[in-house]
C-alpha cells in the first residue's frame, strides 16, 4: 500500500508528494528510509530493491512469507535528489538536523515531522545514509552505544563493520569523534523514543553502485528474518558471519601534504600493512608527482577519497586500527 505526504507545495513548480510504500501488518514493524539527503542514490537504490521484493512476497512470487510490517520511505528529499544537492535545496537545510519536526512549521519541519510520526512506532528503523566529505565508505552500519539490543541486530546484518557511537558525538571529518549536537537527527530522536536504529552506509555518492546495495539490501533481508518479520531461506550474497565492531578511537584518519590531484592506489576492504601505498598526490600542469600517500600504520581501509581535488591537509582515507 502506497501512502504520500503531500502535496507539498514549492515555488515556481508543481506539488511534490513524499511516498511511503508499506507491505504486511501486524507487529514486528520494520522501518527503511532512504533519500534524506539528495546525494545519496545507493539508498534509493537500495530501497527500490526492497519494494520490488516485498510485492514479490505479498504476491506470493517468492519462498518468504510476511509475517510483520515493513514501511519503506525511499526518496524523503526528493527536490535534493532531482538537483544531486545534500540538503533541502530551497533553503539549504540538512533534512536530518530538524527532526522530530514540526507539523505547524515551515516545508522542511513539516516533512519531518511527517517522516518522525511515520516511523516512530516502528521496532526498528533502518536510515540509508550516503557518504560525507567526498568519501566512499566500505560498507558499515552504525549503532548508539546505549542501545544494546539495536547491537545485537547489527550483526545479523552481515555487513563487514559496526560502529559503535555515543549520542552526544558525531564522526567529524577527520573520522574521529567530538562533542557535537545531535538531538536534531532521525536516529538520535527515534532512539529517545525507544525505537532500535540502525545507520547504514555504503560506496560513494550521486551514483548507484548495485554491487553496495545488493549487499545491504541482503542485509536487511537477514534482519526481517531474523526479526521474525518474515519466514524463508537465507538470502544471496551471504554476510560476514563475524563483523568488526568498533568505536570512533579504533579509526585513524590519514591527511595529504600536498595539494593536487589525489589518485588512489588502495581499494575499500583492504587489508593494509604499515607504509603501503595509499595513491598519490599530483601536479597535472607541471607533471609531477608531489607526494605518496602511505598508511601510518596497519588497518583496514575504510573510507577512501573520491572527489580528486585535494587542498594541503585534506582528508583522503580512514582505516580501522589492527588490534581494535
């Protein structure tokens, strides 16, 4: 079943509606949304994966049986993701820094609030987040440390890392934690409400990257199986039966020197040694090379520099500890 937020009204064009496609009944109840921020296409992607399977199963077309409800919101910025603009792009507001919302207020903390109200009676909410800072990120899924149970499901995900924060800190970045504010987050505000919420991240943004979300799109199968959600065999591609579980001092950031062009040497998932080669930093205009980009010790990488343009200092990788 289809339902719609709208229409929202915008100057110089026409409506726009906000969709939400929901499937089963009863409890347990799964929540997905994607497309908060409108560069984050692997989570549309992802999303569209999932309805197109649940129709599957409520058709009776597949080996599952659904047992619970499942609510995906696929495209919650859908004016973002038509520009490939991160952020609400009337008035450049980050949709997940407003929430719970406001239903008398403007566009932006209207729509939340409808989003916070759809999903806030779930058991658990799945966010698809993209990337930050021109990186792409080797699949991982995040989790509030003072959710013990919300940890427990991160594993039946299959995906290769968790990551494990605290409500009042933020990956910043330099792939470390601070003190920062989170209370106007989706996860922050649905986790005060006794909701278990999972933040996943996978690849790069502005482009599909179907392999990325194959993967995670199995993930959240495991989860309704495990969920009791719904009934049926183990899905393909299967997931890392022991992912690493770490927290923000497990990560160690690696910076350039040089500004330039960065092109990278390494691939996410890699297992590096100390001192290998992590790409190189060059001058096209005089064709030289300024700098090699090594691995301060060994880790596994995951996060690595997608945009080319690197300013003295820049962020180009993040590698999780050996050890951690």
């Amino acid at each position: 079943m289809q339902k719609s937020l709208g229409p929202l009204l915008v100057p110089f064009g026409g409506p726009l509606n906000v969709a939400m496609q929901e499937f089963g009944r009863g409890r347990p109840v799964l929540s997905v949304v994607g497309g908060l921020h409108g560069d984050a296409y692997n989570g549309v992607y992802t999303c569209h994966l999932l309805i197109e399977w649940l129709r599957r199963q409520e058709l009776r077309q597949g080996p599952y049986q659904l047992r619970g409800k499942v609510r995906v919101l696929p495209a919650v910025n859908p004016p973002g993701l038509l520009l490939a603009s991160r952020h609400w792009p009337f008035d450049n507001t980050d949709l997940d820094r407003v929430f719970p919302g406001y239903a008398q207020g403007e566009t932006t903390q209207r729509l939340a609030s409808w989003v916070f109200e759809q999903v806030r009676h779930s058991d658990c909410c799945v966010e698809l987040h993209g990337p930050e800072n021109h990186l792409a990120e080797w699949p991982r899924v995040q989790v509030y440390h003072s959710q013990p149970r919300a940890l427990d499901l991160t594993k039946t995900l299959g995906l290769p890392v968790v990551w494990v924060r605290r409500h009042s800190t933020a990956k910043t970045a330099h792939c470390y934690e601070l003190p920062v504010r989170t209370q106007g987050t989706l996860a922050h505000n649905l986790s005060q409400a006794g909701v278990d919420v999972l933040v996943i991240r996978a690849g790069g943004g502005q482009a599909i990257e179907p392999e990325y979300c194959t993967r995670v799109f199995a993930g959240l199968v495991r989860l309704m199986l495990h969920m009791g959600i719904v009934l049926g065999p183990p899905p393909e591609p299967p997931g890392t039966a022991s992912p690493r579980v770490v927290t923000g001092t497990a990560v160690q950031p690696v910076h350039c020197r040089a500004p330039g062009l960065f092109v990278s040497a390494a691939a996410l998932g890699d297992s590096l040694a100390e001192g290998e080669v992590l790409g190189k930093v060059v001058d096209p205009l005089r064709g030289e090379t300024l700098e090699r980009v090594h691995t301060p010790e060994p880790g596994l990488l995951i996060a690595l520099r997608t945009h080319p343009v690197v300013m003295q200092g820049a962020l180009v990788a993040c590698l999780v500890r050996d050890g951690h």
